[in-house]
C-alpha cells in the first residue's frame, strides 16, 4: 500500500479521497490555487501546497506544477478525482514514466476509451450496441450533414474529450449545423484541450443509464449495478439514483453484462463508469468515463462496496476479493446535488458567503461536502458546494426521508437548488420514475421552478430585486458603556451624500458606462442613454459575437461567458446599435460589469 497520495482536485471530491486514504492508513496532500488557500479541503490534509494564482482553474490542469508538488511532498501516487486532470491521458502517462504511482485506468486505456470515436468503435467489436453515427472525427460541417440526411434531424455534436454536457451540441435543422460545428470544437478545446468532434444520432426522450465498474491488474472485471442520471438539465446531472426505477431484471442483466464486455476488451483497470442511453426497450452505449463519478456514492451506498478504496488498492496492485455473484443491491439510494445556482433563472450560477451552513443528517444521510459556515464561494470553479445522499430500503422511503432532510438543510448567503429538489419531490413524473432526460429543459413548467422558491426560499427572491439600491451606513453605538461600529444594509434607501469627493463616489450613475483611457484602469465614465449588457456572474470571456456599429435584435447573443464551468450565452434584451465593446476574448469579469452598450 503506499505511503502518502497527492490529491490533484479540489473541493468535495479531494476530501472523499483523503477520507478513503485515512483509512487505510496513507497519508494525504493537497494542492490548491490561491482562490483556494482557505479551502476544506486544504484544511483536511496532512500537507498542501500553492500551485497558482487566485481565479486560476488552470492551476490545477498545470501538470509540472503538480507534479512538482508531488515531488516536494515525498508522495508515491497521485489520484485525480473527477474533472480537472482526471481524464487526461497525456498527464496519466507523466505520472506513469515518472516516479508516481497513477491512481486510475493507463494511459492507453483512457487514450482507447476517453476519445468517443475510438471508445464507439472498440464497443461496436466488442458486440456493445451504439448509437447510430460516425466512428471517426468529423472534419467538417458536411460531416453532420451526412449523418442528418442517413437519420434524419436532430443530430447531437459531441466533443471527442467532452463530458457532464460540456462540447456538445444539438443541431434541429441544417441551418444550424455551421454554428453549432464550431461552438462544439471550441468548447472542446476550451475544456477538454481537444477539438476533435463526432456526431450521431439524437435520441428524443432516452433514460440514462450508467454502470459503475471495477477492473483489476489479475484479470477480474465487476459491475457495481446501474444508476440512473436522467434527471438533467443542459445534460448537467441533478439528481442521481440507484437502482435505476425504469429497468427491469432482463434488461439490468444485459446492460451489466454489455459494460462489463466493453471494458475488458479495453483491457482497463481500476473504476470506471459504462454509460448507456436507454430508449423504448433498448439500449446504446454512450461513453466511458475513465475515473470515478460525482454519483458513485449512491453505488456505494447500496452495494456496501468503497469504491474510491477499491480505486487505490487496485493502484497498489492488490486483487478484486469479490466475485460478480458477490455483488447485491440492498435497498435505494439517491444523490441531491447542492449547486451554488438559482434555480428561477435557469440555474445561473451563484457566489456568496455561507453566512449559515446547517446541513441534515439523521438515519439514511450522508453528506459529501468541503465548505463550512463562513466559506466564501466564488466563481472560479464548479458550482456544486456539497452532495446530498439519501438511503433507504425502497424507493418510496427515500423520497419521504429526502423530503425530510432538505427540509432540514438551512444554507444561508448565497443561492442553493435545494427550493427545486424540494419541488422534485413532490413532482409525479419524478416520484413515478417515468422521467428523462428532456424532463427538465422540455417538460417542466419553469412557473413552477419560480413557485417552489418563492415557497421555501422567499428571501432569495426579495434579495434579487434589482432595482432596488443598496446602501451600507456605518453607525457608532454604545452598549453598557462600550463602543461598537455596525454596518447595515438598507434596500431601496437614498445614498446619504457626505460632501465633496466623498459624495461624487456614494452616488450611482444611471447610464451605460464608458471606458475612458486616462491611465486609471479601474476608472471608467458613464455616459449617454444607452442599454448595458452587464455579466450576471463572475466569469471569463470566450468570445465576443458583436462589434461596434453592429445592429442587434432582442435576443440576439452579444458574447460568451464562461463560469462554474458552463458556458452561457449573454444576451442584448432590446435591439439597436452596439456603441461600445468593453470586453475582449479572455477577460476576466466580475458580476455586474458592463459589456456592451446598446444605443
């Protein structure tokens, strides 16, 4: 077993790790950017160390700076987590020609099965079915033109590297195939550091299915059962389950098998997820994911298997103790994700601090998470702040003791989903497991969404009224003798002037705001009685769609803007003239910063 492990992620997933390590005895470091020095899970290892600058995610795709920190700290073996580096296959083979131990799949093997052409044809010989569509990288937009004429529209774009959603594309007519082509290859460079793409079939209203696998160095090859993901919304995972309520005993017996089929003909070790579409009785396979998953705690929770455990001592060379027979499903279990977003406006993201942070617990709970009371979330990173896991021994009793704990969970200074898995509770199609994957962004009335936090975050809504000012006073006042500054926030009240300069800096200008070049960047002067396209979240700039002098209609997207890993169209609300860009491809922007100005 080794000695110490270096956990190149962040958040919940690198203390997950270091909980697994603790118990079997290994030592554990963390490495962190700067915008993470106060993170839990800095707090949690036995050593960590700074490889970059504050509002930097690339400080932990760096793969010198880890591995020097590896080096540094004396460890032995190196385990990814989720995102990041876990799937990349260039790092995996550092860390294999070097002195560490590669916690996951080879190199080769995640070269075979991370890039979705190579992953689709090796399943297709290994007699796994496929979704309809190219097994080489599309070269052009013709390409997905070809496969829409041989199958009809739609067509799904889908980066060679992509995952979670990220790089890929519906394409409904043919009109849409050039744009779409090329945001699906920039999204797979921006995140994947690829852009390669294919391009299959689009299923309408499919189930998704994924099988959790465990694979070791002596030949033995297990599934951990189904779990079923297709409550998403943008194909981002919400809610995750297992077992999956839409299968039956034969089609989980094939779906089991068909995973378990494909990854040996990989000749693959360690965790990894098979995911499948499921559609009128059928089933096509969809991808692998060569690491462990956000939702391999409801596959942990019924089958009693550790997985993240079983990920490090196959590592070390150690041998499956388990046979397939071995493998029971007891009872149901299912993964509340607790995303920093607002719900009501289509799950924006959003920053705060956790001015309260109460989560539940009880009987069946089990809480995932990295942050305390007091954290500040920001915007640099995923979204996802902890993971709700609620167990039971059916179905029916863990939709009662979910509802039991969300109702308990109490998170207060920034915006949380736990108002809409609180609405999904009480959703028939949801309760009934007749749900797919279309549910959210094509079924759901999102009046209902807006209900459900009005309902059980009322003061969510009355914190974003936006037009209202806010004032901060400060006041001096005294309490049995003793002094005592206090701030206070006051909404909708007038700036109080306090003269000269003073007052010029207290007041809020109305209009759109225009960069003037006078040698102070942070000074900019508002001027004329345009409209201003500001950012609604802090985030990066990928690109910029308008220059000035352009005419835009309502709707029209004005530029791109990445943050919490998604990325968001930002739209003009009225048509016009762009007058000013302020932005450029690359910028960093803080919520609330003027874009662009509209006359």
């Amino acid at each position: 077993m080794f000695s110490k492990v270096l956990v190149a992620n962040r958040g919940e997933i690198a203390v997950r790790v270091m909980r697994a390590c603790e118990e079997l005895g290994v030592r554990t470091v963390a490495v962190y950017s700067e915008a993470d020095k106060h993170g839990g899970h800095v707090r949690y290892a036995d050593e960590a160390y700074n490889i970059g600058p504050a509002r930097a995610a690339d400080s932990y795709l760096d793969h010198e700076s880890v591995l020097d920190a590896a080096r540094k700290a004396g460890a032995d073996a190196i385990h990814p987590g989720y995102g990041f580096l876990a799937e990349n296959a260039t790092f995996a083979r550092k860390v294999e020609e070097s002195e560490f131990k590669w916690i996951g799949p080879s190199a080769d093997a995640m070269e075979r099965l991370g890039e979705k052409t190579k992953a689709r044809a090796l399943m297709q010989d290994a007699d796994v079915p496929v979704v309809p569509g190219t097994t080489e990288p599309a070269e052009s937009a013709a390409d997905v033109k070809a496969v829409a004429d041989d199958y009809g529209y739609p067509v799904a774009i889908k980066a060679e590297g992509g995952g979670g959603g990220r790089g890929l594309k519906v394409v409904h007519s043919e009109d849409e195939v050039d744009d779409q082509f090329e945001t699906a290859k920039r999204e797979g460079e921006a995140y994947f550091d690829n852009a390669s793409v294919y391009v299959e079939k689009y299923l309408e209203a499919p189930r998704h299915i994924e099988v959790q696998i465990l694979a070791d160095e002596h030949g033995n090859v297990r599934h951990l059962g189904e779990r079923d993901c297709s409550l998403q919304r943008r194909h981002q995972k919400v809610i995750e389950e297992a077992p999956s309520p839409a299968l039956d005993d034969d089609l989980r017996e094939r779906i089991g098998e068909a995973a378990r089929r494909g990854v040996r003909a990989a000749d693959y070790h360690n965790a990894g997820t098979v995911e499948f579409l499921v559609e009128d009785g059928e089933f096509y396979f969809m991808e692998v994911n060569t690491r462990i998953q956000v939702e391999h705690t409801v596959t942990e929770e019924v089958t009693g298997l550790d997985v993240v455990k079983w990920q490090i001592r196959v590592a070390a060379g150690e041998e499956l103790d388990f046979s397939q027979d071995d493998v029971e499903i007891d009872g149901h279990s299912m993964e509340f994700r607790i995303n920093a977003e607002a719900p009501e406006k289509d799950f924006a993201p959003a920053t705060g601090t956790l001015t309260t942070y109460d989560p539940p617990g009880g009987i069946g709970i089990r809480m995932d998470d990295a942050v305390r009371q007091g954290d500040e979330i920001g915007g640099d990173y995923d979204s996802m702040i902890a993971k709700l896991i609620v167990t039971g021994s059916d179905r029916t009793e863990v939709l009662a003791r979910a509802e039991r704990a969300l109702a308990e969970f109490d998170i207060e200074g920034l915006r949380t989903v736990i108002p809409f898995h609180r609405l999904m509770l009480t959703d028939e199609q949801f309760r009934a497991g007749t749900h797919t994957t279309k549910y959210l962004d094509n079924v759901l009335d999102p009046d209902r969404i807006q209900a459900a936090v009005e309902r059980w975050a009322p003061e969510a809504v009355a914190d974003d009224d936006e037009d209202e000012e806010t004032t901060e006073r400060t006041f001096t006042v005294e309490v049995n003798g003793k002094r005592f500054e206090v701030s206070l926030e006051e909404r909708g009240a007038p700036v109080i002037p306090v003269g000269g300069a003073a007052a010029a800096s207290a007041s809020k200008p109305s209009g759109p705001r225009k960069r003037r070049d006078d040698g102070d960047d942070d000074q900019q002067i508002i001027e004329g009685d345009g409209e201003s396209v500001t950012a609604e979240m802090q985030g990066t700039i990928l690109s910029v769609d308008v220059e000035e002098g352009d005419e835009v209609e309502p709707g029209d997207t004005v530029c791109v803007l990445e943050a919490m890993k998604m990325e968001n169209d930002v739209v003009a609300e009225r048509g016009g003239t762009v007058s000013q860009v302020l932005v450029g491809e690359g910028d960093s922007v803080d919520m609330g910063d003027v874009l662009i100005v509209i006359e």
